[in-house]
C-alpha cells in the first residue's frame, strides 16, 4: 500500500475528478454544487477539487457543528479553508432541532448520532433544491466498502468525487493540493458524539483498513500479512455494510 501511495498519478487524478466534477454538473442542468464542510481531510479535498473544477461562485459551503460535540478546530478549519478559497459559505447550528425531536422519540448513542448526519443530510438537500445545485458528497472508497457512513446521512449525495480513492490515497491527495497539515494530519471523525475517532471506534488504523481491502478487491486475502484478527475485522465490516451499498429491494407482484 505505501508504495502504490507514492507511485500513483495524482495530478492525473486531480484532472480526472475534477472533469467527473465539472462534467456532472453540467450535464444535469445544474447551476453548480453544495457540500458539507466539516473541516475534516475528505470534505477539504472535495472543496479544493470542486474549486479548480467550477468557478467560486459556483460552489456553497455548509459548516454545521454541534455544539458540545464538534471541536472549534473543525469550524476553524472549514472556516479559513472556505475564506481562502473565496467561496460562498453559511454556519447552521441544529442541535436545537435536534433536542427537540429527541424530546419524543426512542434513542440512543448510535441512533442520536446517526440523527445527526441526517440533519446535516436534510440540510443540504434544501440547499440543493433551492438553488438547483449537486450535492457533493465527501465519502471515500474506505467508508463506503466497510459501511462506516450513515445510510440516508453522510452516506447520500448527487455525487462521489473521491469515492474512488481509499483514505490513505485522499489524504496523500490533500498533501499533493497543498493542504495544510492540520487538516491532512487531522484524525478522520464523524463527530456523532463527543471525543468520537474513527480508527478508535474501528480498532484498526486506515492503512490496515486500506491494505486488508484491497487485498480483498485483488482476491488474494490469504496472502496480506496484517492478523487474522484485523482481517475478520475489516471482512465482517464489508459484509455487514452490503445493504447500505445495495439498491432498495423492490417487490415485484407480478
């Protein structure tokens, strides 16, 4: 994996997506994108590639925290990344929606913060609809294989500009886009509730993900070298997830 990282065209790839981008937009009639700031690498990289894709004005950032579970350095980040890059960009705090609806319904943990990203979801969506844009989703390769989005939250989108590309690859990407290391260096979360961290929650670093996958995409499981325990890890992870890639089932009556 870390020679395949230093050996790959990403200037080539930078071309490709952002012509997957421009293309995208155009073909469907719309009048550009907007997309979900979290501050974090995957939607920085997406921001700077709709960027050289479209014109500023093109392009709208939502920066939605939560107060109590997003860290300020996340809005900071979003922030001067949108500032810099002279973009439109709007700040939506829901979590008082979000208590509301809470107030009557069941919950937990997982479930609240799965409410989250729908919100930020729903969010995006009414800015699409207003103003006839794309919304630009921002999961890579490694979260849709192993099903680590919320199905119907961060998970839905017009469009996957880097849903090609494992973490490992978007975050040698945001290296080569001139990213500051405070965002590429940044530890990947969901921000689904307070201290949350991806690689703690999953129990394996993104590069032991990204290694046991492709060895899963090459058929050649029996040959990466990571534990058995790791590879169970990853294996259940992409099994499990399968309905969240899968189309709905539809009921044929006839």
């Amino acid at each position: 994996m870390s020679q395949e990282l230093n050996s790959l065209d990403y200037e080539k790839i930078t071309l490709r997506i952002t012509k997957f981008i421009s293309e995208n937009v155009e073909s469907r009639n719309k009048s550009g994108v907007v997309i979900g700031l979290s501050g974090g690498l995957d939607s920085s990289v997406c921001l700077v590639l709709a960027a050289k894709a479209l014109d500023k004005n093109r392009i709208i950032g939502l920066i939605m925290p939560e107060r109590g579970f997003t860290p300020q350095i996340d809005v900071d980040n979003a922030l001067e990344l949108a500032q810099k890059l002279k973009i439109r960009y709007k700040e939506i705090h829901f979590e008082g929606v979000k208590k509301t609806l809470l107030r009557n319904l069941p919950t937990d943990k997982l479930s609240a913060g799965n409410l989250s990203a729908r919100l930020r979801m729903a969010l995006l969506f009414h800015y699409a609809g207003t103003g006839n844009l794309l919304v630009l989703g921002t999961s890579d390769k490694s979260e849709m294989m192993i099903g680590y989005f919320t199905k119907f939250g961060d998970g839905a989108a017009d469009m996957l500009p880097i849903g090609g590309l494992f973490k490992t690859q978007v975050r040698m990407l945001g290296k080569k886009l001139g990213l500051s290391e405070k965002i590429t260096n940044q530890p990947s979360s969901p921000r689904l509730w307070k201290g949350h961290v991806a690689e703690k929650e999953l129990g394996l670093t993104y590069y032991e993900i990204d290694t046991i996958l492709q060895f899963i995409l090459d058929g050649d499981l029996d040959k990466c070298a990571l534990s058995k325990k790791k590879i169970k890890i990853v294996s259940d992870l992409v099994r499990k997830s399968r309905h969240k890639r899968e189309h709905i089932p539809v009921c044929n009556p006839f």
